[in-house]
C-alpha cells in the first residue's frame, strides 16, 4: 500500500528530504567557506578526529556505496530519468540530498506506471 491521502503523496516528503538535505549539511560548510578555514586536509583531519567521528563517517561512506549501486540498478530497472543527477548530487552533496532525490524520481516513475 502506498502512502498517500487525498492530495498528499509520499513524493512530497521525499522533495522535502531533498531541501533539509541541501540546507543542513551547507549550513555547516558555508561558514567554512566564508572564514576561510576550508581545505581537504582539514575535512579530513576533522572528519577522523576521534572514534565517534569515524563511526559516522564510515557509516555514511558506506551508505553512500551501497545508494549508488542501488540507484544505478533501480534506475536501469526502471528507466528513471536523470538517476545521474542523483548520483552527482551525492558526491557534490551527499547522501542526505541524493538519496531523496532517487527516491523522489523514483516515485515519479511509478505514478506514471501507476505502480
């Protein structure tokens, strides 16, 4: 049974994710960018400082793999159109904007199969 009442979709969500998952992780590189203390090595550096950190760092590097290969085989599967677009958004974003961004072509590509 898909989510859905009256003109409320699942799809709905999914472009909301999308939003939160653009804003949210730029609302902590932006003041990087502006201060001038971004540069790869610091990402690095910051990213593996402790173990709690790599923890989610890893499980996100992890994640990040196992969405592109999903994406890419749910995409063939299902002709969705611009699943590129996702895989670009989660390396220039991140899984937190690629992910729903699949997930909301996804849904699209259903309706139109009324799936």
């Amino acid at each position: 049974m898909r989510l859905e009442l009256k003109s409320f979709k699942i799809k709905h969500i999914y472009i909301t994710l999308c939003i939160f998952g653009v804003i949210l992780p730029y609302s902590q590189l932006i003041p990087l960018l502006i201060n001038g203390n971004f540069s790869i090595q610091f990402m690095i550096d910051q990213l593996f400082i402790n173990r709690v950190s790599t923890l989610f760092a890893l499980d996100l590097f992890i994640t990040a793999i196992v969405f592109v290969i999903f994406a890419l085989n749910e995409g063939i599967k299902l002709s969705i159109k611009y699943v590129w677009l996702c895989l670009i958004s989660t390396i220039v974003v991140g899984a937190s904007f690629g992910f729903p961004l699949f997930l909301y072509l996804r849904e699209i590509e259903l309706e139109k199969r009324n799936i």
